[in-house]
C-alpha cells in the first residue's frame, strides 16, 4: 500500500503482445477511435484486374493516357498550394517526431516511383496507391491529427488505414512493394503539397 492508503503500485513485466492486427475500433484507456476495416482480397483482385487491362492497352489509347495523366499529376508538386517541404509542414502541424523517418521514406519513394513509372503495371499500382493514400488520409487520419490526438494514436491508424492494408494489396495482386515503401508515398505526397497534416 502506499501511503496514502488506497492505491496500490502496480508492475507489468515478461508481458508478450502478438497477433495484434487493428480491425474495427482501436481502444487506448478510455478513448476509442473507430477504424475501417478494409476487404483486402477484394482491392487485390480490383487492382489485379487494373493491371491486367492497363498492360494491354496501346500507347496510344485514351484510358491508357488518362493513366498517365493521373499519376503524373500526383508526383509532381500540387500547383495550387505553396511547396514549403517535408520539414516545415510537420512542423506546423506539431508532428516534428515524424521528421527522421518522413524523409528517409519520402526518398525512398521517390526513387522508387522514379524508376518504375515507365513500367505499365507499377503505373497502376503507383497511381492506385497514392490515390488512395490521399482519399484515407483525407478521410481518417486528418480527422484524427485536427481533433490533437496523440502520435500512439495517429501511428496506428496510418498503419491501419493506409499501410498495411495497401501493402497487402498489392502483394496479393502480384506486385512487389514494401510496408515502408507505402509509408515513403505518403510523405512524398505531404513534401508534393497533395497531403495536408495541419
């Protein structure tokens, strides 16, 4: 007992967490922040099929075009926001903790996307993840970062809604990325001016 009588130490040690998958709603004491839960099957074989389409398609074909269009408008910087970088827009948002492995992921990306673009399957797989980077990001983590919720909080639902659910995805549709390498295209986007944190 302590010395005020009524409240007792308490010491948890030799604990094991495993098979922590997120789905549905994340508790942290007594705050519960609703995630989605993502049909993973079902966007592989939506992104397969895209593949599948996109590698058929002459160069010369209107959706192929289209394509093209839509990825090179989210690699390039956002043309209606001001380009102020990586750094200072995590530190407008409070989120400076970010800043080491934004940049190393970001470049990461960068390289990446630089060398496969060319390449009919990964302008689909490029253009469909940082599209729905952008939608779930939009969607639920700005809520999230704009209500002052903590970095535990934010971290895992990233990871929840964005990277571990795209990164299998992709997988299953017979691509090759990386969970750090969705991690990257999502700073990449923030350093684009596509993703806003504040």
């Amino acid at each position: 007992m302590s010395e005020e009588g009524s409240r007792e130490m308490v010491s948890i040690s030799g604990n094991e967490i495993s098979n922590n998958d997120v789905k549905g709603d994340f508790y942290i004491g007594s705050t519960v922040i609703k995630l989605p839960s993502f049909n993973v099957a079902v966007g592989a074989e939506a992104l397969k099929k895209l593949i599948e389409q996109h590698e058929r398609l002459k160069e010369s074909d209107p959706i192929y075009q289209i394509v093209l269009e839509e990825l090179e408008s989210k690699i390039k910087s956002a043309p209606s926001r001001s380009v102020i970088g990586l750094e200072a827009k995590l530190e407008i948002a409070g989120r400076e903790v970010y800043l080491h492995q934004a940049r190393v992921s970001s470049q990461k990306a960068a390289k990446m996307i630089s060398k496969f673009q060319h390449l009919k399957s990964y302008q689909i797989i490029f253009n469909h993840l940082l599209g729905l980077i952008l939608t779930r990001f939009n969607a639920h983590i700005l809520p999230l970062l704009r209500s002052g919720r903590d970095d535990i909080i934010i971290r895992s639902a990233i990871n929840a809604t964005i990277i571990e659910p795209l990164y299998q995805e992709v997988v299953m549709a017979g691509g090759f990325v990386t969970s750090d390498l969705v991690e990257g295209m999502l700073y990449f986007l923030t350093e684009k001016c596509h993703v806003e944190w504040a």
